[in-house]
C-alpha cells in the first residue's frame, strides 16, 4: 500500500500534479507562480501542512464518496476501500476544477488534502462519475457553518513547497471509442461485461465504450430471452456486419450462425463459459423427497422423476443432456412443460409446475421471492457435458481486428480485469453491477445470482475452437443448427487478443474473506455485548465447531471465553455477521466466506448476541453467552440447534 498526499491552500486555481513511488509518500512540489483567470470555485495551494488543522479520515466504499464538513487547515484522508478503483476528483463530472485529483486509487490506498480557503467544493469520481459525487464544506476555524459567500484571489497562485519540483497536469489522452451491441440492456449473463463497465476497467485501458442496443420494437431483452440462453440469438443481420456497432456481444446461436454463413466474423473474447440455467424445485418437494446438494447428481435427478419442469423452448436440448448425463431420460422421466422465460414464476407461484430449469432473472426470482430450492448448479460446473464452453462471446469482424487490434486486446484485458474481480470479491462485483448502469430485474437476488454465476465466469477471456464446437452440440431445440462441416474454425476464432491481453495483464487479487479472522468481545455500557478483534483466543476457553450448511445458521450456547469456530459447507457463499438484518450492531463480521472457509470469534461477555447472514438475511440465529463455569451447562458441553432459514412461507430461502 502506498499514500498519496496533497496539501492545498487558498489561493491557487491551478493543480499540481504529484510523482511518487510505492516506496514514500509523494511531497508537493515547488514551482514558479502559476497565475488562472478567477474561478466561480473556491480554490486551493500547495503549501506546508498547518499543525493546528485536524485529520479528517474519509472511506471511499460502496461506491460512495462522503459529504464533509471540515475546518480550514484541516486534513480530509480519503482511504479506498473498495475492491475496484476510484478516484476522488474536485469539479462536477464533466467539469474539473483543477483543485484536486488522487488519480486511481486501488483498495487500501489513500489520498489527502489539506484545504486553507472556506468555502464550497464538489467532487467526484472519474471512473463512476454519473453516481459518485459528494461535496466537501470547508468553514472558518472554529465556526458552526461554511463562509455564506466566497470571493476567490484575482490572480491565485501556486505557493511553492521547498526541496521538490512541479508540473501542471497533463493533458489526457483521448479515450478510443468503440461502440459495442448488447442484446440487452437488463441480462445478467453478461455479468462480466457489467462488471468491466461499473468498476472502470474499460476506462482503466483508454476506452470510451458506448452501448448500442437493438431498436425497441426489435429487443428482445434478457428479461424474456428464456429460449436462446438469454437474448442474441435471433436472425437478422448483426450490427456488427457494419453500422452502428464495431464489436458485438453474442449468445451462441447468434455467433455460430454466423460461422455457418461464413460470414467475416471473429469471436475473440470468452464471458461466460458454464451453462446460466439452473434446476430448481419446490422446497416442499425438496424436503418431501430428501434432496440435498450433497446427494450423488443421479439420486437427485432419479428422486424428481414424473414431477413437471418448467422450462422454455430452448433449452430442452441442455435438459435431455443433464439427464443422458446420468442414465435417465428427460423426455420419458420428467414431464416437460414448456414455459416462455418471462411465464416462468407465474407458472410456479400458480401450482402449474414443481420446478424451474431457469436462468437469470427467473432462477433468483425462484430463489429469493419463492423460496425455492437449487438442486442441480451447472453454472458451478456439475455437469461436464454442459460446460465448460462459450455461452456467450464478444465477436468483431476482420477488418476491424486487422485496423485496431490494440482495442481488443484492450477490450480483453477489461474483461479480464472483471474476471479476477467477481473470482475474488463477489461484493464488490455486485457493487460494479449496481454501478454499470444495468437494469435489474430481480434487484434482491442480485448478490444470490453473483455468487452462483461467480463460477461461469471464466479465469480468462480466451476463446478456443473446442469450446464453440461444444456449443454446437447444445444448441437450442427451437432453432435449426448450422452446418459448419468444412468450414475450418480457426479462421473465425481467434485467441491471440485475449493471450496478449493475460500476458500484460496484472496479479490476480487476493480474495477479501480471510481464511481464519478471530475477534474477542469487550464489555461497553450499550444495549448489547460488542467485541474487538484479536489475534488469539484466551487460553482458558474450550473450542466450539459450528457449521453454516443447508443455508442455515446453529443457534449457539457457550461459555464467556469459549472460541465459536464457523465452518462454511455449502457451494455458495455466506457470512456470519452480528446483529440483525439491515440493523448490523458491528460487533463482528466474517465477510464472506466461501466453501470450507473458517471464522473464528471469542467472546467474554455474558449477553445474546443475534447474527445473520448479509447475503441471505432469512438466515438468522443467536449466540447465548453465560458465564463460565455456570451451573447451567456444567454437566453438558455448549450446544449447537438448528437456527432460522426463513419464515413459514420460504420466502426469501436459498438452497442449493
């Protein structure tokens, strides 16, 4: 990690761009007086910290920027800590002022500035500018309110900083626009496109990507795209034959089509690789027939033999395979009722069918509005015949690839930027969702469908001509396949872009869910225990084993000074977190922790302590804690019970 410092005073409009290394902490440096016409903002300088200013420590998180109101000379400390980058920018999006810039901050990194004028000053982050903006109020030392007016220097100026050297800020190069077609605006198939676009990976590369989507009456969405695996896939001829889109985002049939007409198309890019649909039931029938996502695939399949699955009419290929996959036959085995996407929910909120064999937004829908079970996850991969392959593909054609391919090894090197960040940190891919500018369907399940398409995603970006020939074979039941006998394949797949772009490409980073935190708990005078972190547990306590499986919380007895160890066993992902849904009290949060992760907790205050899951609330229980040795429990070991899973309805339930 390493710190950006900025000082800035009163009088300059002018900003000063600041060199450092990852070793120390940049220091302004001297310049001879810059001199700006008057400005309508209050503007600053570059000057030596004011020891009597206070240190103002600001987060950049959830992709939120603070309002402040500070003192003039005090130091506002921005500290990222986000999982993708951001910056915090003076001026308004569009209209930079030129007091201040961090440049991009990646998580743990900090930015500070220290302002010596009162007065009013917005900003922004350049990455995320349309939702991350706040304003920094800046008063008179020791006064209640901001300066009710604010006339800047005539002729503001740079104060030179002894022992360093300056430069104004140089001018930015022109971001490369490339116009991209999405099917759809709202389909979170392309989960890895949204997240690229809301973390600024493409901005990160110099790219200016501009969205084209097909006219209305022609879009079909990935809101109803049910039948050809969510949207693309129809006739026509695509956009990227020519006007108005240079790449194009394509689902299989759209792509291979086009390889069948031997059209001069080149799929570049992988974005998902593992098949979106998944087979859900009902959790009555789940719990009636005993499925667990622990049974061997052909128990479960052989235990929901006649039930009725919905499904809709593309798909049907891929559900024949699931089932040849195990020796059974779907059309004989299962009664299939096909169920356009968008009819999907309706037909199970109304009895018509026990299952779904969905994708996005009807298989998170079933999940978390209908509390339906997941009983077969081919997104993770369960299924081989089904994956993995190149569900969907960024395609270009070979004049643009021959013209510009510096932008598409730029486009991949975006993806893969996305790739490494949904494989490590599910929330802050959930958060670059949220800030793509996406439409939800499903708002509420979108943490639900991050995690279980986080697995579909490939590591990399890079295509290849077996996976397009395993798409081939799946392709959709409604829809006539092409015939790409003698066409050779390698002249329409082309890995060379997403290779370069893996070379040039940074670390992977780590994932945000340590393997094994610890926290003890501190008594304060407030309504319940709390606890501080340590870096082990008291001797004199005993170890309990607790297990987070089946989407399901244990309620926990223990002793003062017991150690609660969690162990994480279901295929998703989830926390344990103190306090209650959409009220966390702080005394302790695991963050997310995915299958076979541990979190570990002390606590030495007699109290009740309820907790939950962040990603599935409807899991809830409560942690007892008496004092040690109480004759409560002195003849029996601290217990373990079944904590809540969700209301009598189900609503709100997940199991996979």
């Amino acid at each position: 990690m390493f710190s950006r410092q900025w000082m800035l005073g009163g009088i300059a409009a002018a900003a000063i761009l600041v060199g450092c290394s990852e070793s120390s902490t940049a220091t302004p440096p001297p310049t001879e007086a810059i001199s700006t016409q008057p400005a309508s903002t209050p503007t600053a300088t570059v000057e030596a910290p004011d020891d009597g200013g206070s240190t103002i420590q600001a987060n950049i998180q959830n992709f939120t920027l603070e309002d402040l109101t500070v003192q003039v000379g005090d130091t506002v400390v921005w500290t990222q800590q986000d999982g993708v980058s951001h910056t915090t920018t003076s001026g308004t999006p569009g209209s930079l002022d030129g007091v201040w810039d961090s440049g991009t901050l990646q998580q743990g990194e900090s930015f500070s500035v220290t302002l010596t004028e009162a007065g009013t000053f917005p900003y922004f982050c350049a990455i995320h500018p349309r939702s991350m903006t706040a304003t920094v109020t800046v008063t008179e030392r020791d006064s209640a309110a901001p300066s009710p007016t604010q006339t800047p220097m005539p002729t503001p100026s740079v104060t030179p900083t002894p022992g360093a050297t300056a430069a104004l800020p140089p001018e930015a190069a022109p971001a490369t626009t490339v116009r991209l077609f999405i099917p759809s605006d709202d389909n979170l198939q392309l989960m890895n496109l949204w997240i690229a676009l809301g973390a600024g990976h493409f901005e990160e590369q110099g790219l200016d990507v501009q969205l084209v989507l097909p006219p209305a009456e022609g879009g079909g969405g990935g809101g109803g795209g049910g039948g050809g695996g969510g949207g693309g896939g129809g006739g026509g001829t695509p956009p990227v034959l020519g006007a108005p889109a240079d790449v194009a985002v394509m689902a299989r049939p759209r792509y291979l089509r086009l390889i069948g007409q031997e059209e001069p198309v080149l799929v570049f890019a992988n974005l998902l690789e593992n098949d979106p649909i998944n087979l859900v039931v009902r959790r009555e029938v789940a719990e009636e027939l005993g499925l667990s996502a622990d049974m061997p695939l052909a128990e479960r399949l052989n235990a929901i033999r006649g039930l009725r699955v919905g499904v809709a009419p593309g798909p049907p290929v891929r559900l024949r395979v699931l089932f040849e996959s195990v020796g059974l036959d779907a059309d004989s085995d299962i009664e299939m009722v096909i169920i356009p996407g968008d009819e999907q929910n309706q037909a199970y909120e109304e009895g018509l069918v026990d299952a779904l064999y969905a994708h996005t937004p009807f298989l998170e829908r079933a999940l978390v509005e209908q509390g339906a079970v997941m009983i077969v996850n081919q997104s993770a991969g369960e299924v081989p015949e089904l994956g993995p392959g190149l569900q969907h593909a960024l395609v270009t054609t070979r004049d643009y690839a021959n013209a510009n391919p510096e932008v598409l090894v730029a486009l991949a090197k975006a993806l893969h930027r996305a790739q490494q960040l949904v494989h490590a940190d599910l929330q802050a891919a959930a958060d670059a969702i949220r800030g793509s500018g996406v439409t939800l369907l499903a708002p509420q399940g979108l943490e639900t469908i991050v995690a279980i398409y986080e697995p579909a995603i490939p590591q990399t970006p890079e295509v290849s001509v077996e996976a397009v020939l395993k798409e081939l074979a799946l392709f959709p039941a409604h829809q006539t396949p092409p015939d790409l006998s003698g066409i050779d394949l390698t002249k329409y797949v082309e890995p060379r872009f997403a290779q370069q772009a893996i070379s040039e490409s940074p670390p992977t980073p780590s994932a945000t869910a340590a393997a094994t935190p610890t926290a003890i708990a501190t008594p304060v005078p407030t309504a319940s225990p709390t606890a501080t972190a340590t870096t082990a547990p008291p001797i004199q306590g005993e170890t309990i084993q607790a297990t987070i499986q089946n989407f399901r919380h244990p309620n926990l007895t223990v002793r003062v000074g017991d150690t609660i160890v969690w162990t994480q066993r279901d295929s998703t992902t989830h926390t344990t977190t103190s306090g209650l849904p959409t009220v966390p009290d702080g005394i302790w949060d695991s963050a997310f922790l995915n299958n076979s992760q541990t979190f570990s907790l002390t606590l030495t205050e007699v109290g009740t302590f309820p907790y939950y899951c962040t990603i599935h609330p409807s899991m809830r229980a409560t942690v007892t804690v008496i004092e040690a040795g109480s004759s409560d429990t002195s003849s029996s070991p601290p217990e373990a019970t079944p904590g809540s899973s969700g209301d009598d309805s189900g609503s709100g339930d997940y199991e996979y």
